[in-house]
C-alpha cells in the first residue's frame, strides 16, 4: 500500500494563512501518524480527514507545535471509543515541559473528576519507538535549546527535521536511506530556525535536491524559495514518499 506526507501547514508561528507546521503521514490513504498538534494545523487535519488524530508524534512544545491539544483533549476524553486511546509519542526530555504547557491547568474539566492525560495514551519515547509494527527513529536537533526539539525518520521515506538550524551532522546518520527529507527553511535565518542561506551553506547539492521546505513567513518567501530552485511544500500538499525500509514487527497472536 502507498505511502504519503500531506503537510497540513507550512508557516512559520506568525504565518496564520499558512497554517501551524504540522504534517500526517498517510498510508493506503488514511492517516497513520500525525507530527505535531497545532491550533490551524488541527482544524486543517479536521477539515480533510473528517476526523481527529489517533496518533501524534510531538518534537517540541512551541504553541504553534501543541496549541491544539486542549481540543484534542475534549474529543477523545468525551467519546468513550477514544478516551485513553489517542496515542502521544512524546521523547522523553519533552515529557515534563509538554506537561506544564498543557496539561498541568488546574481542575482540567470544571465538574472535576477529570485529569488531562485521562484522554491519551502517552508513549514516552527514547532514540526509537514502534507504531502499528513499524519502527521509528527519534533524534534531537537544533532549534531553541538543547534538548527540547527532536526529528523523526521513517527509515527509507522519510525524515521530517522539526524547527531546526542546520543539522548535517544528523542527516548524515538519519537520512542516509535515500529518504525525503522535509525541512524547516525560511528566507532568512535566526538562532533558532534555518534560512535559505544557510541551508545552501550547510549541505551538498545531493542532499538539497531530496528536500521539501517548509515553515516559511508568507507565501512571497515560499515562491522566493522556489526561484532559488528549492522545491517548497504548500499547505495541502500531499508527497509520495518510497516505501519504507524500517524494521517491522511481525503481528502478535493472543
């Protein structure tokens, strides 16, 4: 069955019209792993999926990365088909600022008897995790902080860097499978997010050339982008990624 990456958004945290940067990726069609949970991100999954995540992979905890978990929240804890059932892949480091972010408010529902992580099942998760038999990697990268922002690979068709400056020292271990790699790229750079410059800078022409770019300021920065002959996600946009050459896992019986 096919595999897929549809980018929900693209922009940056500024960037409402582009939507939170937030993807899925999907297989045979439906979606198997949600990156991120932001506000717009969120309602986009909603619009086209019809539906809300059942699977969230989170690399870090700015707003626009997990500003939508209090709705997801209120579905999962108020369907009895989805409480304690929507899973939360969270890396370790995150698991306590992810906490005091959203999920430490006070008497979470106003009846009480209700606490935040009652609607989820949170997977907490090291250099790898296995969802639905498919092993993932997880690696941190550098946006921020040390150690609050992690990528994820699907070994063979994808790695999605997260926020990030450069990191070629990781893509050379994490993205050595001829994998797509999205990432963060705008017009210009800061201390915690890469730009053009520095991405053309920092890798080989090889690598670029495997590149999607995404949270970017405004669409006149992604066309910018696209004249310097990066291929540019656009909210909506959905890639085909190679089938994946990640371990899986043989079905349990019982």
């Amino acid at each position: 069955m096919s595999w897929a990456l549809r980018f929900l958004g693209v922009g940056n945290a500024s960037a409402v019209e582009l939507g939170s940067p937030m993807s899925v990726i999907e297989h045979g069609g439906a979606p198997w792993l949600t990156i991120d949970c932001g506000g717009e991100g969120l309602t986009a999954y909603r619009n086209h999926y019809r539906a809300m995540p059942d699977a969230v992979f989170v690399t870090h905890i700015h707003l626009d990365h997990v500003a939508g978990f209090e709705r997801l929240f209120v579905d999962a804890f108020f369907n009895s088909q989805r409480r304690g059932k929507v899973r939360l892949y969270v890396p370790a480091p995150l698991v306590p600022l992810l906490h005091k972010r959203v999920g430490d408010y006070p008497n979470v529902l106003a009846e009480g008897g209700a606490n935040f992580w009652d609607a989820f099942q949170l997977i907490v998760v090291g250099e790898a995790f296995w969802h639905e038999g498919v092993r993932l990697e997880v690696f941190p990268v550098r946006h921020h902080w040390p150690e609050t922002a992690y990528g994820l690979r699907l070994q063979g068709a994808l790695v999605w860097s997260g926020d990030t400056r450069p990191i070629p020292e990781m893509l050379a271990r994490f993205a050595d499978d001829n994998e797509l790699i999205a990432h963060d790229c705008g017009l210009h750079g800061n201390p915690s997010h890469t730009g053009v410059d520095d991405l053309e800078r920092e890798y080989d022409a090889a690598t670029q050339a495997r590149m999607m770019l995404y949270h970017y300021a405004s669409a006149a920065d992604g066309e910018a982008l696209r004249a310097r002959g990066h291929r540019v996600a656009m909210p909506g946009e959905c890639a085909v990624l190679a089938e994946p050459t990640a371990p899986r896992a043989e079905p349990f019986e019982g």
